[in-house]
C-alpha cells in the first residue's frame, strides 16, 4: 500500500487522515481529560469525522459522476459517455511505483475489452498538474487519462490508497474494488470481473 507524504509529512488526503486519528485519540481514556474548549471542538471535529468516514464509496454504492467532477484530460482522449457501460476508474498518482506498474496492464485491458463496452479512466490525485501531465507523457496511455486537480473525486470516493481502481457495473454502482496493485493477481481477478459484467444485460 503506498501513501504519499508531504513536506510537511501528511498525505494528500490528509483531512480523512486527521479525521481517523482524532477519533482513534477521541476514543481513549485520556480523552476526558481534554479542557472545556478544546474537548467541544474536538467533538465537533469527532462527529464531522464519522460523516467522512461513512462517505467512502464501497461495493454496491453509486459511484459519482465523471462528467461533473471537473477533471482536467491528460492523455488517451476525452472521457467517453459511460452510461449504460462497464467502467474501471482507476485513481493513481505520479509519486507511485505500483500505479506505473499497473498502466501496460490497463492498456491491455483497453485492447481486449474496449469494443465490447469497457470504458477506462485513470484519475490524477497529483497536487502539482505538471507532475500529472509529465507522468500521463511518458506513459503515453490508449484510454482516457486525467487529472483530478481540485481533488474533489478522490475526496468523494475516499480511495484509500494508491492505487485503487473501481469497477462499476452497467447500472452505475461499485461491483468490485482493488487495493493496490499485485500483477499478474489483480489482472486475473479484473478480467474475471470484467467478463462478469459485460455479460450482464442493462
């Protein structure tokens, strides 16, 4: 599992990060002890935690819109309608060994299963849009590859590490979701999945 750290020592997606450590600290002991002040707001923070905890997206969920997350295209065309459509949204990140490894892999996938209804996206968590547009360069990707530049995909979806990809079946939800990437293992299981899904009717 790979998680980036900052300058400053955090990951990118450092507010669900904090949310997680506050309720682990919230839930000990020593908890009580915290000043007046100091103890409501970390309530306050507590409870807004939950709510972000509670929004990843999970098998079975609907995935959020492509078309309305504002992503910034890098390479392999425009993002292709997907309704009605087997969808692999694969978040990654420049900074990421496994997420290269990962890509000749996608691009077979794009090859074998494109005319038959798969659509792939691969999603920029990259703070730094050069850092995005010169990976997605030397890659050269044959599907669509973009940027999620505001990081509002990611942070709706919460993927918990990089890379994870989803794979959405023709009704829009989550059928399947990778952690990380482990070779010849995770192409295995996404071909099986695929070939599960695009025999499904609408």
């Amino acid at each position: 599992m790979w998680r980036r750290k900052t300058s400053s020592g955090r990951s990118p997606f450092r507010v669900a990060d904090r949310f997680r450590a506050l309720i682990g600290a919230a839930t000990k002991p020593g908890f009580v002890a915290v000043p007046i002040k100091a103890r409501s707001a970390a309530l306050v923070l507590f409870a807004f935690g939950a709510l972000v905890v509670r929004a990843e997206v999970k098998v079975g969920d609907a995935f959020p819109a492509l078309a309305s997350a504002g992503l910034a295209p890098l390479a392999g065309g425009e993002i292709p309608a997907t309704t009605g459509k087997v969808v692999l949204v694969d978040f990654w990140a420049s900074w990421c060994a496994p997420c290269k490894a990962s890509f000749p892999m996608m691009a077979k996938l794009q090859k074998d299963y494109a005319a038959r209804g798969l659509v792939i996206v691969a999603v920029s968590v990259d703070e730094k849009p050069a850092a995005a547009a010169a990976f997605a360069k030397k890659l050269a990707p044959t599907f669509p590859t973009v940027h999620d530049r505001t990081q509002k995909l990611v942070t709706a979806v919460v993927a918990p590490t990089m890379p994870t990809s989803y794979l959405i079946g023709r009704d829009g939800r989550v059928r399947f979701r990778h952690e990380g990437y482990h070779g010849d293992v995770t192409e295995r299981e996404l071909r099986q999945e695929i070939e599960t899904l695009l025999a499904e009717k609408n």
